[in-house]
C-alpha cells in the first residue's frame, strides 16, 4: 500500500488553528509565508477577529553596536527584538510602511523593501549610476531621462530635506508591490515591482500630494503608469487652508480611508485661549462644490499619520488610546515642536480627535529612530 505525503496546504482547519494558537506573535506573522493556503487562513483569522492596532519599530542608533530593531507592543506590552533585517538598519531611514513591510532609503540613496517578520527583502534598482559625481538618473515618461546630480557630501541632505514624502503599496499574498516618492516637492517618481528602472511621472490607482498641493491619481493596471486626467475630481482644485494668526503648519499628508476617501491631514500648532497647543485639522474635498472642508471626526477610523491611512478601530483595547476610534498615531517629528524624548518614553503618541489631548505612548526603549506599523494589514 502506497503511502501519501501531506502537504503543508492541506492540513485539515481544526489542526491549522491548533498550530497558529500556540505561535508567539512573531512566528505567527512569518507562518504567513508557508503556503498560499496558510497565508488565507491567517488573513482570515486577523480579519474575524478585528484586532489590528498599530505597533511601535525603532530601529538602531547609527554608530550602535546592536544591530536589532525592537518591535513593542503596545496593547500587550511585550517587546520583540529582531536582528536579521540586515547591518544598515542603523545607517538606513524608514520613509514608509504598508501593513508588514517598511521601505528603507540607505545613505547611497537607494531603496529596498523589507518585511519585518521574515526579513525578505527586495532591492529597487540604484539611483545612483556614478557613486564619485553622484548623478542619479530616472526615466521619463515621455520624453527621454532625467537627471539628479549630487555631491557624496550632501546625501544625507537630500535625504532629510528633499525626500519626505514617500508611499509604499504590497499585496500581501503575490508580493507585488509599488512605490512613489517625491522630491524636492517637485519631482514624483515610481516602481513598480518587476520595473527595470524608476519612472519620472509628469504630471491598481494611486494619490498623490503633488506640487502645489495638486492631487495626481494614477493608475498601475497596465505596464506603464498613466495619470487620470479626466476622472480626476481633484485635478484643478488644490488643497488650500489660510492659518489663523495663532496657527503655525507643520506638516500636509494625504491619507486613504477604509472606504476610499481622499483626506488631507494637517499638523500644526496652535495658540487656543493663549495656550499653545499640538493639533491636527482634517480636511475633505466636497466633490459638488469642489471645496476642501474640514471635518471633525473620523468616525469609528483611526489613521496612522506617517503612512496615510486608517484602520477601522475597536474601543480602546489595553488602554493608553491605543486602537481608539477618532484618533491618530504620530511620532515626535511630525508635531511642533517635537517632543523631546526621556529614557524609557517612547516619542510617540495618539492624538484624540474629540477632546484634541495627546497620550504619549510609553514603551521600554528610546526612541530617535522609531515609526507606528499595522501589523497584519497588508493588502490581498
């Protein structure tokens, strides 16, 4: 009699959920990358229970000996320490995440894709085609290449100054991804995953902030990207909002609701009753009068500023605001002034839309380097 190998995609469900029962966090999250099979299940499993609130990473100081970054927990209070994201993690920068994965922007100007749990890795093609002059090229859409030039001694300012606007995209299950940015509030450009190089755009669908606060929606369905002109409800209408006297704006990001709506949030700082006081404006476009409209609440959403987006939210699980409806998850730069850290303070915090108070959020290490993360919430 001939005996039958199982496969791992067909372990019977009552057996799948015993084995992702006893998995810390950690595993759970790379038991993922098993099988198609397992990957559905546990998305499955994430998405009945409802629980997904963002987590704190920092990442190593540079100069550090500890090559590890720390994962927190907030909900659960529990720090998880990774060391195999690689050596550069001290040197790199994150400039965006998207459910697992974080996009990193190396010293050498250039980009790589990383998944926090398993630590698979995708680098993009090199910006840099000249190391001694620096020249970076970027194809342009229509009309041949252009080109960056910059000194070796001026990378780190171009990548503190100029690069500050970045959006990353993943499937979660086929692991195509997608990747803009924005330079010097000026220059937009793109990767898609497969890509031989980066596209230069002029002027599945993307938005984008672009210069003068005009929003571009692209569309990725074909081979080369393409800007919708005429389905663009937004295209002649940029974003516009006059502080008062005593509000001083910090910081504009687009962000993407569960539902599909087109928000711009704006950080700033403000004087109420002669108090100066952290705030952030939520503005909406009314698509009939084409005016951009503040708005009070997020309803039962919360965003995470630095990625633009917003996870639908439970009441507020383990306490400290975290996964509270109505609020965003921030880091110390991107309110004024920010916050300086203390041992053992995490810069970070929730800012509550109803009552506009800030909880700081606590966590056991400090944090220079540190960025709010959904786990879970990459996209099928």
């Amino acid at each position: 009699m001939k005996s039958t190998e199982l496969h791992w995609s067909e372990i019977c469900t009552d057996a799948l959920q015993l084995i992702f029962e006893s998995l810390n966090f950690l595993d759970f999250h790379r038991a993922r990358t098993v099988c198609s099979t397992w990957y559905s299940a546990l998305k499955s499993r994430i998405a009945a229970s409802g629980n997904r609130y963002p987590w704190l990473i920092t990442f190593p100081e540079k100069f550090s000996i500890s090559e590890s970054c720390s994962l927190f927990d907030p909900v659960e209070d529990k720090t998880y320490e990774t060391n195999d994201l690689g050596d550069e993690l001290s040197e790199s920068r994150c400039v965006a995440s998207y459910g697992n994965w974080l996009l990193l922007l190396s010293p050498r100007l250039d980009f790589s894709v990383v998944n926090v749990f398993t630590a698979e890795r995708f680098d993009l093609p090199s910006l840099s085609l000249s190391p001694k002059i620096g020249v970076s090229r970027f194809r342009r859409k229509y009309d041949g290449d252009l080109i960056l030039e910059h000194s070796r001694r001026n990378r780190e300012a171009i990548i503190n100054r100029y690069i500050n606007t970045a959006v990353l995209w993943v499937d979660g299950k086929t692991k195509a991804f997608s990747v803009f940015w924005i330079y010097n509030d000026l220059y937009l450009f793109s990767y898609k995953k497969g890509d031989d190089f980066w596209w230069h755009l002029q002027g599945p669908k993307a938005f984008c902030l672009y210069h003068d606060h005009y929003i571009m929606v692209l569309d990725y369905s074909g081979d080369l990207p393409n800007e919708i002109v005429e389905a663009n409800p937004y295209l002649n209408h940029p974003f516009e909002y006059v502080p008062q006297l005593w509000e001083y704006i910090w910081k504009r990001r687009l962000a993407i609701t569960v539902s599909g709506d087109v928000l711009i949030i704006v950080s700033l700082k403000g004087f109420p009753e002669n108090q100066e006081k952290r705030l952030f404006y939520i503005f909406k476009m009314n698509l009939q009068g084409h005016e951009w409209e503040r708005v009070d609440s997020l309803g039962d959403e919360m965003l995470v500023f630095g990625d633009g987006l917003t996870i639908v939210a439970k009441d507020d699980i383990g306490g400290g605001g975290i996964s509270k409806r109505d609020s965003i998850c921030f880091v110390a730069d991107d309110v004024w002034p920010p916050k300086l850290c203390t041992e053992f303070q995490s810069c970070a915090g929730v800012f509550d839309l109803a009552t506009t108070e800030i909880s700081w959020s606590l966590s056991p290490f400090g944090c220079s380097n540190t960025r709010w993360f959904v786990p879970g919430s990459d996209k099928q």
